[in-house]
C-alpha cells in the first residue's frame, strides 16, 4: 500500500507538472498556431508579437498581427492589427466576443485586381484537399460576436486603366465600414477559413467601391471643367467685340463639385 501511494504521489506530481508546463506554453502554442496556420491558408506570413491569456478571466488579447503582402506589392504588409481581444469561454469552446479596434489595412489596386484579391485566390482549394484522418476528431466553437471596426486602409494606387484611358488616383486613405459576423460555428479550420474569405471579400469591395466612387468624381470634376471653359469661350466671343475688348480676358469662375 505505501508503495501504491509513493506510486500515485509521483504520478499526480507529475501530472500537475505537466498541467503546469502546458498552461506556461498556452501563449506560445496560441502564437505559433496563428503564425503557422495562418500563413498556410493565405501563402503569406503571418506574424504576431505576443499572446496573452488569462482562463481564469476568459480572455485572451493577440499583440502585433501582421498579415504580409502578396509579392509585388510596395507595402510590406496587408494588415497590421497593434491589439484585439477576446472574450472566451474556454470550457465550452465558445468565443463570446472578438473585437478588432482600428487595425490599418493597406490595400494596393493595380487595374481590376488588388492585393486582398491575390490572398484569397492564393487560398488553397478546401475541395482539393484530401481530409485529414483526425478530422473527425477536431473540436468545434463557436464564435458568438466577431468585430472589425474603425479600420483605415491606405490605398496604394499605380495608374488605372478605365476602359481606353489611364486615371491616376493617387494614393489615398478612408474608414472603412464595419465588419461584423455573428454565430459562425464550426471547427477552427473551417471558422479560419471562412473569416479569411470573408474578410478579403469585404476589404477588396470596400476597396473596389471606393476607387470607383473616386472615378466618378473626378469624372464629373472633368466634364464640369470642360464645360466651364466652352462657357468662357462663348461669354467672349458673344460680348467681346460688343464692349469694345472690355470682356476681353474675363473669365468666370466656378467652385469645384462636391459629391
């Protein structure tokens, strides 16, 4: 019996141990997962600084996410997230709340493709896949609240081709609207890539939305230069000669158009 209980004592010490070691790691595995996980299913690395969980409290804040650009692009980086958080109900596998605060998203257009567009079409093609033989077995969450708000994206333009012309927008920045999905269910491969289509999908119309909108402006600015100016040219031609050159040279100004 006494060497039963020394038995059970060195066994429950090093369970405990190894409890212990595992809860010391969460961070880092957390880390690692996100960076190795996340660069497979976008074929672009992914970085984080730090992680930080408490599963006493139920929460977890990820620090320093960088998504890189594709190749051949001038920014270095896609996105780049300084902190979000969650709320997380670890027992239950259930995210209670993820909220992204004014992450900076730099998105470049290059004619009709941008760089969103090239992470999702260098997504791999979940159908292609062969399944995994644990697949089964991979636990499922839930996700009850996912934010993304207040983002800024940069936009890096070179010379757009519209059709026969070439539209240089320069490059800009505007808010973009807020993303938000509620329950999404699922394992934390199919949660993954799920955000990560939706995501894309969001930034590359906002971007898309955008660019034309500026298009249009600028458009409009342009047809309402060209008639300014037809309108100068009758005004001097009509009462030019009438007032003896007094008109000569005047010419009527117009504020520029607003949206």
């Amino acid at each position: 019996m006494k060497k039963l209980l020394i038995a059970l004592f060195v066994l429950v010490l090093i369970v405990g141990a190894g409890l212990l070691f595992f809860a010391g790691k969460l961070d880092g595995l957390i880390k690692e997962a996100i960076e190795t996980e996340g660069s497979a299913a976008l074929g672009s690395p992914v970085r984080v600084t730090e992680v930080v969980t408490n599963l006493k409290e139920g929460s977890a804040t990820i620090s320093g996410l960088t998504i890189a650009n594709p190749a051949g692009y001038r920014a270095a980086n896609a996105i780049e997230i300084n902190s979000f958080s969650a709320t997380v109900d670890y027992g239950n596998q259930l995210i209670e709340e993820l909220v992204i605060d004014k992450p900076v998203i730099n998105a470049e257009q290059k004619g009709q493709q941008n760089n969103f567009q090239d992470l999702l079409n260098n997504m791999p093609d979940s159908g292609s896949e062969e399944p995994k033989a644990d697949q089964g077995d991979e636990i499922e969450i839930t996700i009850k609240r996912l934010a993304l708000q207040n983002a800024t994206i940069n936009l890096i333009t070179s010379d757009l081709a519209v059709g026969d012309q070439s539209i240089e927008l320069g490059d800009r920045s505007f808010v973009m609207d807020d993303f938000v999905i509620n329950n999404l269910t699922g394992t934390v491969t199919e949660i993954s890539d799920e955000l990560v289509s939706r995501l894309t999908n969001h930034v590359s119309d906002q971007v898309k939305g955008y660019v034309a909108k500026e298009i249009t402006k600028m458009a409009k600015d342009k047809v309402f230069e060209k008639a300014t100016e037809k309108l100068n040219e009758a005004i001097e031609e009509k009462l030019g000669d009438q007032l003896d050159g007094r008109l000569k040279g005047l010419k009527l100004k117009f504020g520029s158009q607003k949206d």
